[in-house]
C-alpha cells in the first residue's frame, strides 16, 4: 500500500498538522508520541498520502528525533504509515481490500461476542449500555459528531468486554482499525449518524430482551451497514486510496 513518492498529498496552507499535545497521554514518551500521531492520522487530521516530515514532528512536540523514529516504526508495523527509502514516511492510503478484510474479522468477532452477552448480560451491564446511548443521543442532537464516534466506539467496547474474554476488545481494535480511519470520512454526515444511532439501540433491545438470534442480526446489520457507506467511497476519493 505504498504511495507514489513523486505525488504526495500536500497541505493547503503547507503548515505541519497540529497535533495533540504529549501531556495529553500517559506512558513513555516514545509512546505518547506514537499515540499523537496515531490519533491524528485516525482522525484523518493527516491525509492518506502526506507526507510526515519528521522534523516538523520533533519542532511541534517539542522533542528529539529518536522517539518520533520510534513511533513511526510502530506506526509501519501496523500499516498506518508507509516509509518509503529515499523518499520519506507518508501516511498509508486507503486499500479497500485491507477495509472489507477488518469488517469480516470484526464482524466474526463481535457477532459471536453478542450472542454470548444476549445469554449471560447482568442488569448492572444493561444500565451502562443504557447510560452509555443516551448520552450518544444527545451528542447527535448537538451534532458533535467526534463526541459521538468516542461514545460509539464504547459501546462496541463494553459488549467485548462483557464475553469476559481479556483480549476480544483489542483483536477486534486491531482488525477494525483501518475501517476506522474510513469511517471519518462518513460520520460528519447527519443521516448516517442518526441511523447509526438507531441501529445501537436495536442491539441493546435484543441484550435487554435476552435474545441472542436479534442480538446478532442487528449487529450483523450494524455492520454491514457501515461497509455499504464505505464502499464508494474509493470512486469519491481516489486520492486516498492505493488503486488496487
């Protein structure tokens, strides 16, 4: 999924993008550096395509080359950036073979993860999926459309978390990340995020109803959902997608 070193995505003002301050994260600082970068380029606040010119990194965060090396390394290692010799690091363009292959591993993942919490949901689990959407609510109602992917991404995180199983929630981060990244481009619109919020509540409904054959389909089709907005995407935005 290389991109063409001789035509890489450019700003518009040619400005660095901003990113999230290191005191923002906990950890080393070789891994707040990695999660800067990592949450600018999920939120699309680097382009699929541009370039990241190290420098720029280490003037903005204030820091020396060798933990911006790291994180980039990091970053390679699980396809957000490409580093191309010779050429410089840029920010892994889209493949929408990689996208259909994340939306099959979640989907395996968190549909048997329903299934099972359908069966076994507690009450107290039941109110912070409650709590949990009527906050989503109001974010679409305040069209703070950022607020609600957090909120939304919570949600699918408590049902993981629910099956009992420790590292469900990260394989299912991991297979879903770069769907993740293409998803920004269609949250910012209205429609999608309502209907989005209707499909949540369906799924709750099954777990408060303890049924896990509604349980699943609705998750099947909250997924799928997601998978037909990102599709044309590609014809839309060739730009950040590698072409193949």
């Amino acid at each position: 999924m290389l991109p063409s070193p001789s035509d890489p995505v450019q700003r518009e003002n040619g400005d660095a993008p901003k990113l999230t301050p290191l005191d923002a994260y906990p950890g080393s600082l070789a891994g707040k550096v990695y999660q800067s970068l990592k949450d600018a380029i999920l939120s699309l606040a680097v382009q699929p395509g541009e370039i990241l010119r190290k420098g720029e990194i280490c003037s903005q965060l204030g820091i020396s080359r060798s933990p911006v090396s790291e994180a980039v390394t990091r970053l390679a290692g699980e396809g957000l950036v490409d580093v191309v010799p010779q050429a410089g690091t840029f920010v892994s363009r889209f493949s929408m073979d990689e996208i259909r292959e994340g939306a099959f591993l979640r989907e395996a993942l968190e549909l048997q993860a329903v299934e099972l919490v359908a069966e076994t949901v507690t009450e107290e689990q039941l109110t912070l999926l409650r709590r949990n959407l009527r906050v989503q609510e109001a974010l679409v109602a305040d069209g703070d459309f950022a607020g609600f992917y957090k909120l939304d991404a919570e949600m699918h995180e408590l049902i993981l978390s629910f099956t009992g199983y420790r590292r469900l929630a990260q394989l299912a981060e991991t297979s879903w990340l770069q769907v993740n990244r293409a998803r920004q481009l269609i949250l910012p619109s209205p429609g999608r995020v309502a209907e989005t919020l209707e499909e949540h509540k369906r799924i709750v409904a099954a777990l408060e109803a303890g049924d896990p054959a509604e349980a699943r389909a609705a998750t099947r089709n909250h997924l799928r959902q997601l998978i037909r907005y990102l599709e044309p995407l590609e014809r839309e935005h060739p730009e950040m997608f590698d072409g193949k």
